[in-house]
C-alpha cells in the first residue's frame, strides 16, 4: 500500500495532508475489498502509512505519547522507549534500513545540519525542542542509532518541581533569591537528571527588563517571560563551505551584545574558560550546567575542560573557578525516574595554601529520611 501511494503522490505531486489522508483512505477501501480489514485496523493503518509519508514512521506515535521520555532506536529492527523512568522494547519496526536513513535526513535537514558516511554523527532537535543524537552505520555497527530525549510540553517551574519533590519551599525560596540577586549558578548532574529543566525554571525568577543571551550546541533552553532574549546555537561544518561556529565563538561574540546575563546550556570543552570569564567581567547573574557525579567532582571536571581552553596554571584556574561561580546545585536521577536536588553549595573561594575550594553546604539530601535539609547557616557571600 505504501508503494502504490508513493506511486500516486508523485504522479498527483500533491503535499497537502487533507490530499494524502484522502488517497491513503482510498488505497484502505481497495484492500478492504480484497480481503476485509476490522475496522480498529482501519483506523491504526491509517495512521501508521500517514506517518510513513509525512512524519516520522514508526516513532511519531512515541513523540506523540508524552508518558515517553526517551526513544532509543538501535537499527531499524531494535527500537527501545523510556516510561517513568523505565526501558522497555518496542514491537515497532523500521520496514528497512533504508526508511530509518530517510527519517534521519529528514529530522537533520529540518536544523540544517548534515549527517553522512563522511561525518557520521550529528547532534539535532526537533520542532518541540527534543534532543536529538545520530550515529550512522560507519562507526555503529548494529545499523543507523538515533537517540531522542524529549521534552514534555508542560513549562515547569521551580513550583512544579516543588510538587513533585525535587527540592524543599525553603530551598526553592533560596534558589529564587540567589537569580534575583545576581549569583552565578551552576547546575551539575549525571545524564537525564533534568538539568535543563531545573535551568528553565531557575530563569522564570530573572527580573524584567534584562537582556539575556543563551547559547547552546543544541536548542533546549525554555526560557520563560523573556523579551529581551537572544538565542545562540552553535553549527558544525557541512563540508560545503560552511565553517564551523563553535560554543567559545558565540560566547565571545555574546560579550559584544550588550548582555546583562549569559546562559550556556551545557560546557563540555574548552568553552568553559571563556564561560568563566564572562562570569567574571561583569555578566553577574550567568548560569550553566555540566556532567558530573556530585558538586564537587564537578569543580575537577571545569578544571580539566578550562585547561583545554588555555594555557593557564591550574592555580589560576582554580580561582578563576572559585571567583566565577556562587552557588552549585547539584541534581540526581533516582531509579524510580524521579529526579531530585541532592547538594546546594556555596562557593566562597579558593585556599591556594591549602590547596583546596572553600565550600559552605547550605542544603543536603538526608539519605535516610529522603529529605532535602538545611546544614548551615544563611549564605556567607553576601556582597552582590
């Protein structure tokens, strides 16, 4: 049925969806009369051969279905989804390897990135935001991977999250505080912890009137109630002329834009120097997120990636680090799927003496009871 149709709309040249739903019901009445199909049939076939033609095949149903967090397709024949924190196997199917190619093309060509044999792996996002990565039969062996991270469609705030229990009212009033009055925060958390989340909500607390500039290798960021808002994303070089524009080129054109605050979705190279001191030439208020097991490994972790953006003693690093951000907030995925604040840190300098990061605990996750507490005293650094 759906090479006859491929047939008809290119004889017919017809792009219209009311046009292809109409030659897709007629090609259904034919086959019905040949061999009777039950109507609940009729319906999903439908669906499934419109998707086939003008959407995304076989996963456009699990793009659609908002209790799925993540698609994971591992060849054509091998499709595995995520559901409140859960993987399970899909009896769905790709009708070849040459149809997952043509939904990669087509999800790809959308952002204008390229993905081929040449340059086999490619970072995307779709028209809602979801987070897209491409890995093509050159270096993956099982065939054409593409893994999704969706985003729902529901805006959450730091209240929602105060609902569904990642942090305390108390944590959350301090959190507010701290955007409002300028602190360079830091989000750290392992994959899938909900660090762009937590940063969206943070970013409903900016004051108005402040000119923000995101900057991100992939659109994610939500930013809410923003007017003065400019969104940077970076672009990989398609072999066609096109040079590459990378993280650390838009945060340097970034400080040539006149921004009250700069937010990087996510460093993972040497753009965490340039990161750094933005923060610290007067970008007060910044914000960005990273991988990491907890605060403090993520600290070793900007250490290593400023080093690869300059030549620069790791002392000077340090406090480069030390003096650039104010508070680290740290997220963990639960195996339940839930996701929770386990650390807010205080970052108060660096010893050099000591040779260590002067760190306040201002909120811990009681491991026994679940809970996120308070551990100190009010913050120290109080001069913005």
């Amino acid at each position: 049925m759906r090479k006859r149709l491929l047939v008809r709309l290119e004889l017919e040249g017809t792009e219209e969806e009311d046009q292809i739903l109409k030659l897709i019901d007629e090609e259904i009445v034919k086959e019905n009369r040949r061999e009777p199909i039950p109507l609940e049939w009729r319906i999903s076939l439908r669906t499934a051969l419109f998707n086939s033609l003008k959407r995304l095949d076989v996963i456009q149903e699990f793009l659609e279905d908002e209790s799925v967090t993540e698609i994971m397709i591992n060849g054509p024949d091998c499709i595995f989804v995520e559901r409140k924190g859960r993987i399970f196997k899909s009896e769905k199917r790709f009708s070849s390897k040459e149809k997952l190619e043509d939904v990669i093309q087509q999800i790809v060509s959308r952002v204008n990135r390229t993905v081929n044999e040449a340059s086999p792996i490619v970072d995307a996002r779709l028209k809602d935001g979801s987070r897209v990565n491409v890995v093509l039969g050159a270096v993956a062996i099982n065939g054409p991977v593409v893994t999704i991270r969706k985003f729902g469609k529901r805006e959450f705030s730091l209240e929602r999250l105060l609902e569904l229990g990642t942090l305390t009212e108390e944590a959350s009033e301090f959190l507010k505080e701290s955007v409002r009055n300028r602190k360079n925060i830091f989000v750290s958390g392992g994959t899938g912890s909900g660090k762009t989340t937590f940063l969206n909500a943070l970013s409903a607390w900016i004051p108005d009137g402040e000119r923000i500039i995101t900057i991100e290798d992939s659109a994610e960021l939500k930013l809410q109630n923003m007017e003065n808002l400019v969104r940077l994303e970076a672009r990989r070089s398609c072999g066609e002329g096109e040079r590459e524009i990378t993280i650390r080129d838009l945060i340097k054109t970034a400080l040539r834009m006149r921004p009250d605050r700069i937010i990087v979705g996510e460093v993972r190279d040497g753009a965490c120097l340039d990161m750094l001191q933005a923060m610290n030439t007067g970008h007060d208020g910044s914000m960005s997120t990273g991988h990491s097991r907890s605060a403090k490994d993520m600290m070793s972790r900007l250490e290593t990636m400023a080093m690869m953006g300059g030549d620069l003693p790791l002392a000077a690093i340090r406090e480069q680090i030390a003096s650039a951000i104010d508070i680290m907030v740290h997220l963990v995925r639960n195996r339940d799927g839930n996701r929770r604040v386990e650390t807010i840190l205080e970052v108060l300098g660096y010893d050099r003496d000591r040779e260590k990061y002067c760190f306040h605990s201002l909120y811990e996750r009681n491991r026994e009871t679940g809970t996120l507490e308070k551990t100190g005293d009010s913050e120290k650094n109080t001069d913005r």
